[in-house]
C-alpha cells in the first residue's frame, strides 16, 4: 500500500493542471466502474459537467479507441489487439488504476450455501451441474447468471474461474451489474457475478477458495484491499493520451483522497491507506 500512496501522490501532483471554466466530459464502458463515475461526477466543481453511462469495459475502450469518449472505465486490463488497434488509429491509451474490487459470487439469500470453490463455479457455469443439491444445497435447479461478452467483469471471471472456457448456453446474460443482481434477487434457484459495489441486502455473497482446502474468503473492502479475496481485481479509467483541462481534473479528482473517498462510499475498495 506505501508504493500505491507514493505512486498516487505523485500522479496527484503532476495532473495538477490549469483547467478552464466549463466542459462537458463523457464516459462510456463498465457497469462496475459506473457507481464510481456517478459519485464523481455529482462532487465535481461548477461547471464541469461528467456525463456518465455504461455499456461494458469492452465498449467503453472501443470508445476510446474511434474517439467517441473522453474517459473509458474498465474493470479489465486492455488487450494487446486493443492497445495495437488505438496505436494505429493515432490513440496512445493512459490507465489509471481507480479502486479495487472484489468480483462477488452471489445467491438468493433464501440459498442456505455458504461457500463455492472455484471448481464448484466452474462445474456451475459450464453447465455440468444443475441442481444445487449436488453441492450439498437444496434440491432447486441451478440457474446460472452471467455478465455479456462485452463485459470485462464477463472477461475476469472467464479467465480466473472457467480458465477461458466458454458460459454454458443455458444462462441467462445480462447487459449489467445491476441487471444480474436484480435477477438474483428475485430468483430463489439463482447464482451469479457482481462487482463489490454491487452487493446489497437482497443478495446473499457467498465465501470463495481457489480449490477445496480453502481458505474460504468472502468478499469486502479488507479483503479486497489485502487481496485474501481470490477474485479481487483492479478498476480503471482510461483517457486518451495524457490528460489535459477538465480529463486531468476528473483523474486528479478520483485520485486525490476525497475520489478515494468516494470510492469507498460507491462501496469499492480504495487504492491506497486514507487519513
């Protein structure tokens, strides 16, 4: 955590930037970076005006690549055919490193489950079981629920717990965060994926190990931030090239301790230690 303050401290001051007197600022891409961006921009001085909406990290870099957003929130590093498609479209991609998450496996609270491997959700989303009593639940169908292919949390979870295998077709894809979590809540036999922020009252989170001698870890800000949480993750805002005038307020923004502090009230884990 001191090399993230030391690095964030330095990023802080060299983003310290003249800015003029009104913008009209977009952000387009994840669904989990959203909650974030939102908090961001109700915090921003007059006249600064960040327009928000979703549509998926991949969206959100395909943005930024064609020019069509000034600032792209990923929950997912770029891929090397993406970096390579902005180089050649004249775009020099900056990352900044925003909050960290803690990719939450969630059931309906009505679920007496308490823990899941990753090989259990891996068995789960590549269809090979389908009733929660084969993993020592009640006898309920499994329906399975997963982010889009556009989603870079849909990306992390493929790569972390499927080891790049494909969702069984028998899921129900869902465009969001908020659309999975809805869709859990309101399904006894449910299981699915939400970023931290995501995590409410009518979700049930469930603790996760790599393999079955655990340990089994649940998700929250601490575990996130010690990375004991197995499916903990960075979040990120991409501009276009080094930021300048109002990109270069929000970034500094978000970095500073008061957009950490948002980031822990939007319900995500901060970067680095805050007074």
């Amino acid at each position: 955590m001191k090399k993230l303050c030391t690095w964030s401290t330095v990023v802080v001051a060299l983003l310290g930037l003249a800015v003029s007197a009104a913008a009209d600022v977009t952000y387009k891409g994840s669904t989990t970076v959203l909650p974030i961006a939102q908090f961001i921009s109700e915090e921003l001085a007059p006249g600064v005006v960040f327009s928000v909406q979703g549509g998926g990290s991949g969206t959100g870099i395909a943005a930024i690549i064609d020019g069509t957003t000034d600032v792209a929130g990923s929950s997912r590093y770029m891929k090397l055919e993406e970096f390579q498609k902005a180089v050649a479209n004249g775009v020099i991609p900056y990352i900044w490193e925003v909050a960290i998450d803690a990719l939450s496996i969630v059931v309906h609270p009505s679920n007496p489950i308490q823990q899941l491997t990753y090989e259990d959700l891996r068995r789960i989303y590549l269809g090979l079981v389908t009733n929660w009593a084969e993993l020592g639940g009640p006898n309920r169908e499994i329906v399975v629920v997963s982010r889009d292919t556009s989603s870079g949390t849909y990306g992390t979870f493929k790569e972390l717990v499927l080891e790049n295998q494909e969702v069984t077709a028998r899921a129900l894809f869902q465009a969001s965060n908020g659309a999975v979590a809805t869709t859990v809540a309101s399904t006894p036999g449910a299981v699915g994926y939400v970023g931290l922020g995501y995590l409410q009252a009518s979700l049930k989170a469930v603790a996760v190990a790599k393999s079955a001698g655990g340990p089994f870890v649940l998700p929250s800000v601490a575990t996130a931030v010690s990375l004991e949480y197995p499916l903990a993750r960075p979040l990120f805002l991409i501009t276009s090239g080094y930021p300048k005038g109002e990109v270069a307020q929000i970034v500094k923004f978000v970095l500073s301790d008061a957009g950490q502090r948002l980031v822990v009230e939007a319900g995500f884990a901060p970067i680095r230690a805050l007074p």
